[in-house]
C-alpha cells in the first residue's frame, strides 16, 4: 500500500462536530461508523460529554490519538479544526463540510488557506464538500450517505457525492461489491491522481472505476495512469463535455480541438477505458474484476434462442470484437452434438429444448476452439432448463478452458439465484446480450492497453536558443501573435520550409523573385488576418514580370478587407508541386488541464470543414506520431491511393515529432499551427506558420 494506506484502514476515526441531534450529519456518520467499524471511534464536540453512548471529548488535544479525523463542523471553523488534527499529529482528513470554493470568493479564500495548513501539517485531506470514505474490508463508513457498500473489488471515486449515493443504492440490489469507496468533493488536496496511484499499489483492488467532471492535473494524471493500467484497469465516466476551450481559440488547431478532444486524447494515452453511461462503467468493471483477458477477439455465441442470439450478434458487430469463425473440426463437432435443427455455426443455436447437458457441450465445444477468445451464454427461460444447472456448468467450462465467459441468463426471479452463484465465481451476468458483449468489450480493450507499447520521445538536434529569439519577438508587439514572419522558428526545430523572404516593398519583392527559380508564390504577412487566400491575399504562380503587380494587388486587398490590421509586408516563396502532393496540417493547442495538445489532420483550406484530423497529449514518441498519421481518413492519399506516388510519411511522422518537441520545450506557445506542411515523395516543407505566445509566461521557456 501507499502513502494513503492509513487512510483507508484507520485503527482511531475522530468525527470533529459529532452529535447526537436528529437529522446532523454529524449524528449520520456516527451512526453509519457504529454500524460495522471495527476500530475505535472519537467523538469531538466541546458541548458534549456523550453522544450515542460514546464518550465525547471536548477538543482534538483531549482526545485519543486520531489516525484519520472527519470534520463536520460549520464552514468558519473547519479551518481551525484541522489546523487542531493537525497539530495533533492526525495525518488524513476528510472535510464533510461544504461551503468553500464552490460558494463564491469567500470560500474560495477559504479553501486556499485549508490547502496551506494541508501543506503546513502534511495533511491528507478529502474534500471539502465531501460525502466521506469508506472502506469495506474493516467495515468503515466514514459517511452521511444512506447505503453501505458491500464487500468486493472494485475501488470507487467519484466527484459527486449524490452520484455515490445512488451508485451503492443501485450496486447493492445488483450483488456489486466496492474495497474503497471517496468522494472527491472540491478536491482541495487530494485528487483523482493520488486515488488511483494509492489503488495501483493495492493489492486489494482489482478494478479502480470514477465518475469525474474534471482533472486538475492532465499531465500528471497520465504519467500516473500508465504506470497504473499495466496492472490494474481504470474505468471511468467523464461528465461535463464543453466546447468552451474550442470558442475561445484563435488558431485552427484550437478550433478543432477543444476541451473535450484533449480529454479523449489524454485518457486514451493514460490507458484508461472510457465509459459512456453508469452502466457501462459497472458492465466493463464487473468483467474486468473477475475473467481472464482474452487471446483473442473472436466471440462465441451459445444460445438456446434464435431472436436474442441475432441481439448478441449485432452487439458484437457494434463492438471492437468480432464474431469467431470456428474451424472446421469445431463445426464437425457441432454437428454431431447437436440436434439436426440447430445452428451449429457462429452463433450457436441449441434451440429451444436445449438443457443445460446440451449447453455445456457446446460451450465446451466452442472454447476448444482456437479462433475463440471468449464467449457468451444467452438463455431464454425453458421448463427443460435449470438456470442453476447451466451456471454451475458455465463456472465448470469457464476454470476448464481459462477463457472469459459472461452470461446473459433473461428473466427476473428465476436467474437470481443463478445470478448470485456465477457471481461469486467471478462470472458476470446480464440481462441484456448488449451488456453482455460491453463486458467482453472492456475485457478486450484493457488487453490492448497492457499489451501497448509506448515509445520514448525521441531528442532532436535543435537549436533552441534561436527558437527563443524569435518566440521573444511577441514580447514586442501590441497583441501575442507571430505568424509567417517567423517560419525560422520551424528552420531552428528541424522542420523544412520553402526558399523565401518577407519584403515591405515591390522592388525587393522583385529581387527575391529572380533569386529563386521558376514562378513564386506571394502571400501577405499580417498576424491580423488568417484566411488570407479568402479575401485574395495570396497569388500563386506568379512570374517574374507580375511580381511587381502582385505585390501591390495583395496589399490593396488587405487594406479594403480590414483597414486596421498591421501589415508586415509580401512573402514571397519558391512555389512547390502541389499536384504529386498533399496538403496536411500539424499543430498545438495548450489546453488547461492536459498541456500541450498536437493536432495532425488533412490541411489547406478545408481543415475546418472536414476536420479530418487526430490528437495527442505531447511529448510522444515515433509510435505516437505514426498513429496519428495512419487515423485520419486522408491517409491513403499519403500512402499513394489511386497511383499516386506515396509521400514520405517518414518525414510527416518526424515532423510531428519535432514539433512535440518544440511546444514541449516552449510552455509559453499556447496555440500553434503549421498549415499546410506540403507531403510530397521528396519529403515535407512548412508553408505557413501561425502561433499565439503567452508573453507573461514566456521569462519561464
């Protein structure tokens, strides 16, 4: 166990503002720490002697030693309080009390000195407005909620303590067991990070599921989260979806990937396993507390019904698993099993008279079968077949063949007492075939989270002083914007980009234009304007002779379309083949919780129309960055579909990586994009570069 061990296995629980008053939450965590608690209990409160037939001490000083103290006193003296428990030498604390940041700027004054004692004493602290702790094993409900949970597995946080209470209501009736159960409340201290690093190290749990809203720590949580999956699985429902980062972005990568992208992104990466509904969460957990992973993902269907089989096997299309094709010995045993009606191919139908002799048969046929990785028993209720019967023999089958089996046993009364047996045995049970399959789903994925292999970062050769010379250019200008002005940004990572300069006057521009061979494309450079080919700000195959004219064409055509904006003058730029290439886009977003977030996707002026792109947390790895080339569907162009000559996707993968690099080094670039980088056989060059800095951050690169 870890540094929070002491939390959830308390020998002394001192409940600061205990009482005897009907209706207190005080009177409700005593009553609900007396109905199991194994350990010593401390009641705190100067105005009593006794409450519920405990003594009762005045102060924290009088008391006992307390190893984890719960205040439930009102919000101006919490923080005297737990100064109390810590000077006392307490070293975990859950705060009940609601009242602080959540209320307004007093409390959130409130809540930032509860952190400074938290720091001064070295507090664990749960909450504030927090439902409380429990923690199963020793009995501990160290809440004011109505339920205690029952023994099991599963450790459990969630950020809404409601959400807890209705949870254990709903778990208990289905026979789901919980290890530990807390709610976050404000998360003032301890956070959803610390939870699952002191689970991780449990060896007590086997699932660690959550309800979150938020994540303080993006980075963190997914540094700790993948060194945590590789053993234990993480579940978890994430609420609060937003746009909002994505409205107040200025770039397109910031456009097209907000809040939620970085939030799919970065659990993705952690290795955590998403889940889209409370059933979900506790259909993945139930599979993933008690079977095996699976070899494979082909799925065997045994069925005695022909409707819930045709259920299970569209759940399967809608999954990541697919229905097994048996082999040919597998049918041939099928076929002598099994009466002449029934479907002896995938799903395997042993039609209505089916007893449970004929249903192990063909479930043991089936697991023997190699291109099976798991399997699933769909039962409609019969007179010919006893549930009982059929979960003993799926137990029996399921240890034999040490392959996941989940059963969907339908019907009420008669599949509960089966229902409890399979239970204990680690098998879950469902009543719907869809459920069943998300079980075997969650089996799955957490396979492929632990059989994922994750590159380090690679460090390239860069020059970084040069990078920071040219970010410090913002410093100096009204707003925090550079744009292609300071492609030697890009030059200084690594990253090609055409032969080309920026002039402020038509003769130079002329000059530049013969220098280099061939037509040259001209763009006016104005941290103003974005959509510079929508209003005729960029010329492309300009000759020689029409340099002098195009120069002035794309200035007066700046001027009308926004009088206002700065204009820094003409790039003019070798022209490059863009019919043997494709046109792409790299970029960042700096979001809130997660960091920097790159961007990969099909660019030029449709980026934000078809939004054909990928995301990942940065720094990663040449694993990563392949990955987010081969996901958008424009990859194919990439790889020279329809005969095509392929671009080198080797210098589009280092790219992204070298550009991982650079936002990782640079914090203060918040939003970054390199749009197009032109893909081509010959490799890749940066056309256009746009990037916001946070100047008060940048002393800090």
């Amino acid at each position: 166990m870890g540094r929070l061990a002491t939390l959830f296995d308390p020998e002394t629980v001192g409940v600061v503002g205990a009482t005897d008053r009907e209706g207190a939450v005080g009177r409700a965590i005593l009553e609900n720490l007396q109905s199991a608690y194994e350990g010593e209990i401390v009641p705190v409160n100067p105005s009593r002697e006794e409450v519920l037939g405990l003594e009762c001490y005045e102060d924290v000083q009088s008391a006992p030693p307390i190893e984890l103290g719960v205040v439930v006193v009102p919000p101006p003296i919490v923080l005297e309080a737990v100064r109390e428990l810590g000077e006392a030498g307490t070293e975990n604390v859950v705060v009940i009390t609601a009242g602080f940041a959540e209320t307004g700027g007093e409390g959130a004054t409130r809540e930032r000195e509860l952190r400074e004692i938290a720091t001064e004493y070295d507090l664990n602290v749960v909450g504030p407005n927090s439902l409380g702790v429990m923690s199963t094993p020793i009995g501990m409900n160290a809440t004011f909620g109505p339920e205690n949970a029952r023994e099991g597995s599963i450790s459990f946080m969630s950020q809404s303590g409601a959400f807890i209470t209705a949870v254990l209501d709903w778990a208990n009736e289905q026979g789901i067991g919980f290890k530990d159960v807390v709610s976050l409340g404000n998360k003032s201290v301890l956070d959803e990070t610390d939870f699952i690093e002191e689970w991780g190290e449990d060896p007590d749990t086997d699932v660690i599921i959550g309800y979150l809203e938020d994540i303080d720590n993006g980075e963190q949580f997914v540094q700790t989260a993948r060194e945590v999956t590789d053993e234990t699985p993480i579940v978890l429902v994430k609420s609060g979806r937003t746009d909002a980062g994505a409205q107040a972005a200025s770039s397109h990568t910031g456009a097209i990937a907000g809040s939620e992208r970085a939030y799919e992104a970065g659990l993705e990466q952690a290795g955590v396993i998403r889940a889209e509904s409370v059933q979900e969460l506790f259909d993945y957990a139930r599979a993933l507390s008690g079977l095996p992973h699976p070899d494979g993902d082909g799925v065997a269907v045994v069925t005695n019904a022909g409707g819930p089989g045709v259920l299970t096997t569209d759940a399967v299309g809608d999954s990541s698993l697919e229905m097994a094709t048996f082999s040919t010995e597998t049918i041939d045993k099928l076929g002598n099993a099994m009466p002449d009606e029934a479907n002896i191919y995938n799903p395997i139908d042993a039609i209505g008279d089916a007893d449970t002799e004929r249903f192990g048969e063909a479930l043991e046929i089936a697991l023997e079968d190699p291109n099976v990785g798991s399997a699933v028993v769909v039962a409609a209720p019969t007179a010919v077949l006893a549930y009982d019967n059929l979960a003993e023999t799926v137990i029996e089958k399921r240890e034999a063949y040490d392959k996941p089996v989940v059963t969907c046993l339908m019907g009420g009364e008669r599949a509960r007492a089966a229902d409890e047996v399979l239970r204990e045995f680690g098998i879950p049970n469902y009543f719907d075939p869809s459920r069943a399959i998300a079980g075997l789903d969650g089996l799955t994925r957490y396979r492929d989270v632990r059989e994922q292999v994750r590159d380090e970062p690679d460090a390239f050769d860069v020059d970084r002083e040069r990078a920071r010379e040219i970010i410090a250019r913002a410093t100096d200008r009204d707003d925090n914007r550079l744009g292609v002005e300071s492609m030697d940004l890009l030059e200084a990572y690594g990253i090609p980009t055409p032969t080309g300069e920026i002039v402020d006057d038509p003769a130079r521009a002329r000059e530049v234009a013969e220098s280099i061979e061939g037509d040259v494309v001209m763009k006016i450079v104005s941290p103003d304007i974005s959509h510079k080919s929508d209003i005729g700000g960029v010329k492309v195959g300009v000759s020689d002779d029409d340099v002098y004219d195009a120069y002035e064409d794309v200035v007066s055509r700046a001027r009308n379309y926004q009088p206002g904006a700065t204009i820094i003058g003409v790039q003019v730029q070798e022209m490059l083949d863009l019919e043997a290439s494709t046109e792409t886009i790299v970029g960042m977003n700096r979001d809130p919780q997660f960091g920097p977030l790159l961007l990969f996707g099909l660019g030029g002026i449709f980026v934000e129309i078809l939004e054909d792109t990928s995301v990942r947390v940065a720094p990663i790895g040449e694993d990563e960055a392949r990955a987010m080339v081969d996901e958008i569907q424009a990859a194919p162009l990439l790889r020279g579909a329809r005969g095509r000559e392929p671009a080198d996707v080797d210098a589009v993968v280092e790219t992204i990586q070298r550009l991982s690099q650079l936002v990782t080094d640079f914090p203060s670039i918040l939003e970054l994009d390199v749009n197009p980088l032109v893909a081509g056989p010959e490799g890749v060059q940066a056309i256009d570069l746009r990037l916001t800095v946070d100047t008060e951050a940048f002393t800090d690169d």
